[in-house]
C-alpha cells in the first residue's frame, strides 16, 4: 500500500502530470508495446512478481508515469531501465502505448 502511495506522490509531483492531448490508439499501441510484453506480459498482466501489472489501468496515469521514467524522475535499476525503454519513443508512441494497456481487461488473462 505504501508503495501505491508513494508512486502516486511521486506521479502527482511529477512535472509531467497534465492532460493527454489528442487520444492514444490502443491498436497502434499493442504494435508498439512489443518490447513492454518482456516484462509486463502480452496484455499488461505480467507473470512475474517483481514487475507491475498495468492491464486496465488509468491511460493518463500510465501516460505520466511512462514521462516520468523517460525524464529520468525515476531511479534507481528499475527507472533506469524504463528510461532506456522510454528514450527511444516519441510523445504519441507513449499515448497508443497508454491506450492499449488501459483498454485491456484487468486482473489474469484466461
């Protein structure tokens, strides 16, 4: 719980917290989030425990978050990582990418 909190503090402090202008297309962005299935699964919900699912969650808070690593707000193994992950995709790339996870189903895929 407190790592939720503390990810939500850091994601409301982010300088990047501001609405999505213009809509991300969740069918571009399943093409785009192939190297994001590694560790967060086919469609967000990742079989292993040390990632994060991301299926069905909020596409503007998966936007800012994913800024937030490609500005590297976030560290340490893991934020550097995602930056690596992130430097490579335009302001768009991000959107479709927030769209696709955010119209998947939450919770385990049957």
């Amino acid at each position: 719980m407190l790592r939720i909190l503390g990810m939500l503090g850091a994601v409301l402090l982010s300088t990047h917290v501001m609405a999505i202008e213009g809509e991300g297309d969740p069918v571009l962005g399943k093409q785009k989030a192939y190297t994001c299935q590694f560790c967060h699964g086919e469609t967000g919900h990742t079989p292993k425990k040390d990632y994060p699912h991301i299926n069905g969650q909020n596409a503007l808070y998966l936007y800012n978050v994913m800024k937030s690593y490609q500005a590297g707000e976030r560290t340490g193994a893991m934020g550097n990582m995602m930056r690596q992950q992130m430097s490579v995709l335009s302001d768009q790339d991000i959107k479709d990418i927030a769209a696709f996870y955010a119209n998947q189903k939450r919770g385990k895929p049957e």
